[in-house]
C-alpha cells in the first residue's frame, strides 16, 4: 500500500478560494433575508437561522478545518487555522463539523413546519401549536450532543495517536509521528453510532419534508381560492424555494455519505476520489445560498436591479418573473 505524505496545495487553495466567495454569498443571503423580505415574521427567522448555520459550517470547514483525506489509511489531516493557529485538536473540529450539518438539518426541517402552520393560520385551519416547536427543538438537542460526544470518540487522542499509527501502520509510524495535524479514525462501536445517528436524523428530517410538503402543495390549492393571487404567488414561491434548499441540500450531502463507503472499502485511488468528494460538499452552502435568491422573488428582484443598474440597463418591475429589458 503506497501513501502520499505530501500536502496537495491544489486543495488548500482550493478551500481558501471558496471560504472567501461562500462567506460573500452567505453574508449578502443573510442580508437580503433581514432588509429585503416581504416581512420578517418567525418563518423568515427560521430561514435566517439556517442560513447562518450554513455560513458557519463553511467557515469551519473550507477556513478552520481545511481536511485533507489521508485514504487508504483511516486518517485525515487539517491544514486550516484552528489547529495551526488555535491549536485545536481536529477530534474536536470534526466534532463541531458533525454538530454544526446536525443544527443546520434541525432548521431546515423547523422552516418546513413554520410555513405549514403559516397557510394553516391562512386558511383557519387547526395547526401546530408554537409549543410543539419548542419540545421539537428541545428533543433534538440531545442528538445533536450524542454526535458530537461519538465523533469524539472515533478520533484517536492525541496521547494515543503515535502508538496507534505504529500499531496499525507499522511501515509508516515514524512518517506519521512527524505529523502534528493529523487525525486517526478508529472503527469502533461510536463510529457505529454516528452512522446510526446520521441516518436517523436524515430519515426524521425526510418524513418532516415530505408529510408537510404533501400538505402544503394541498393546501394551496384551496388557499388560491381564499387571498390574492399576489398573496397566493407568496407561499407558492416559498414552497417551491424550500423545496430546492432541500434538494440541493440532500444531492450534495450525498459525496459526504460516499465518504464512508470508500472509508469501509479503501483502495489505491481512494485519496484522489475523497478529495475530489471533499471538494464537492465544500459548495454545499454557497449553492444553498444562490439557490434561494434565485427561488424567492424579493431578492432575485434586488440582485437584477442592482446589476441593471451597474450595467446601465432597465430591469423589469415584475416582482415574480424580473427581467432585464
């Protein structure tokens, strides 16, 4: 088994490139969700909570962690600033990783359920009471921890890591002892655990999705004969917008759950494909980000107005359908 001890600088700048445009995308979202919303009500709250999520895990990502897959061998290195600079043990980062994509799941799934009860309250109808929400929250929190507490307990302590590497790599523990940001994975019942956790947290927020998309796609139907067709054209973008978050968000989660099958079937190219995956999910949150401008009309409407403006053409007044004319 050949190993690459060398730090692919391709990815490095990689990482530093995407930390800086992904923190713009995110910070103009986070903006444009706070001054150019049709109204700020709880349900935007919700959105603006997942968004700065997003923003945090790709800072702690693509700026703190920088991870650099070390496959085939069950290793991963850090080349960012919180073990270079901070110091912090990268048992510790990828814990923080694992918990923060757990909070950003949690307020995606409480946005879904914000917006069945708003065109439930819309249409009078019996809803989720605002306590639910709470215990919702409430009960997830322990997941959250439990993740974090398992992540812990995969990664190999820093006292452990030297004579872990010379147990198990014996050809190359003295290299790996020359490795200060370097993380080892142990297969033990915790990592078990994690990917118990994950997928149970995956099938909670899918059954969320789906139940109240189902509703709401229902519901509309009758709300269309109830309020404006302006007003009508309001929740239907929302819907419809939600819905690409979530689908952007389960498409481009799916290279990290490629991850753990090459982690359980490592070969010689297995360090080539995890960076390639690695570099994949670095864009989650800034396709999330342009996935909701362009699905909700308000700041879809602003960004072309601006840019209009910038190139010295008019741009359509239509909220729904802008143009540049």
């Amino acid at each position: 088994m050949s190993l690459d001890f060398s730090s692919p600088n391709w990815l490095i700048l990689y990482f530093n490139i995407v930390s800086f445009i992904s923190f713009f995308l995110n910070c103009t979202t986070i903006l444009l969700i706070i001054f150019k919303s049709y109204k700020f009500n709880n349900f935007r709250f919700f959105v603006l909570v997942f968004q700065v999520t997003c923003t945090i895990t790709d800072l702690h990502i693509n700026f703190i962690m920088q991870p650099v897959p070390m496959l085939p061998v069950w290793a991963c290195r850090f080349e960012g600033v919180g073990l270079k600079f901070l110091g912090i043990w990268p048992n510790y980062l990828m814990a923080a990783m694992f918990t923060l994509v757990g909070f950003q799941f949690n307020s995606l799934g409480l946005c879904f359920l914000k917006k069945h009860q708003i065109i439930k309250n819309t249409l009078r109808r019996n809803s989720i009471p605002n306590w639910a929400y709470i215990a919702f929250i409430i009960s997830t929190l322990p997941l959250v921890a439990l993740i974090f507490i398992s992540v812990l307990q995969i990664g190999v302590s820093k006292e452990k890591s030297i004579e872990f590497s010379r147990t198990n790599y014996p050809q190359y523990g003295v290299l790996f002892s020359k490795i200060s940001n370097l993380m080892f994975f142990d297969s033990n019942l915790w990592a078990v655990g994690v990917l118990f956790i994950s997928g149970f947290g995956g099938c909670l927020l899918g059954a969320i999705v789906s139940m109240t998309t189902l509703d709401m796609f229902k519901m509309l139907g009758e709300l269309r004969r109830r309020v404006s067709f302006k007003n009508y054209a309001r929740h239907r973008s929302v819907v419809r917008s939600l819905l690409a978050q979530c689908a952007a968000t389960a498409i481009l989660l799916l290279p990290g759950a490629a991850i753990f099958a090459i982690f359980l079937y490592p070969d010689e190219k297995s360090r080539e494909i995890s960076q390639i995956i690695v570099c994949i999910y670095a864009l989650r949150s800034s396709a999330s980000s342009v996935i909701l401008v362009i699905t909700t009309p308000p700041y879809r409407t602003f960004i072309i107005r601006k840019f209009a403006s910038k190139l010295g053409v008019k741009a359509s007044p239509a909220m729904g359908s802008t143009s540049i004319m």
